[in-house]
C-alpha cells in the first residue's frame, strides 16, 4: 500500500480554532502522564510529560481518506490526535478514517492505538453525547 500524505487537504475537515490544551477540561484531564517513578529510600518521585493533541471534528459527510491523512498528519506531528463525532454516521467516519490512518502511520514505522470514550459537549446550550478516539503512538 503506497499512501503517504506529505501535504494534507483540510478543506473536508472540520478543526475547531478555539480548541483549547487539554480539549474539554472538564470532561477530559489528562494532567500530566507519569513516564516513571522512582522510589529512593522514603521518598518517591514522578517523571510526567504534558500530553497535547489536535481535535478534529467528523461529520457523518467527511471523507474517511481525508479525515485519515489529517489523523496520520496531526500523529506525526504532534504525537497524538483526537478526533470528534457526534451521530451514528459521524462515528462511522470516524472509526474507518482511525482504520485507514493506522495503515498510513505504519507506512512510517509509527504502531498508532486508538483508545475510544464517550464525552459530554455542548452545542447551541444543548448538551449532547460524543465519541472521543485518541489517536497515538503505542
């Protein structure tokens, strides 16, 4: 399989400008990630890394390939994506753009896992359920 994409074309795709580090605080805390932990004696002590990511946002319309290079893309870049759906046909899109982004990033020796969760967003004062995949390396 020969999809590499060196230049990506966001016109499909919906990145949210106003997105903050980390994405929704309230429902999403990463915090800082431990890397280790070493214990001297009595005392212990935490090695962390902040742990940033992209959002992007998938409509039940968006194409899978384009919304897969922009995942691929964001990973390479950053380290990790999140990607964003709302609706049955939104997280179809999304699953299968995770899916084909995966082949993309292992074309560069990147292994990507997708770690899938339910989020709570608001929209128009309304609340309503989304699907939040993390993409990243294993």
């Amino acid at each position: 399989m020969d999809r590499f994409f060196s230049k990506l074309d966001l016109r499909d795709i919906k990145i949210n400008p106003d997105a903050s580090f980390p994405p929704d605080e309230e429902a999403y805390d990463p915090g800082e990630a431990p890397l280790a932990t070493y214990t001297n004696g009595d005392s212990t002590e935490t090695l962390t890394q902040e742990r940033r990511s992209e959002v992007l946002k998938v409509s039940a319309r968006s194409r899978p390939s384009a919304v897969a290079g922009a995942i691929a893309g964001v990973v390479r870049e950053s380290g990790r994506a999140e990607v964003q759906a709302i609706g049955a046909g939104a997280t179809n899109q999304a699953v299968k753009a995770v899916a084909i982004a995966r082949d993309y990033l292992l074309e560069t020796g990147i292994e990507a896992v997708c770690l899938p969760a339910f989020i709570d967003v608001q929209i128009d004062e309304e609340n309503r359920t989304a699907i939040r995949l993390i993409v990243e390396p294993r």
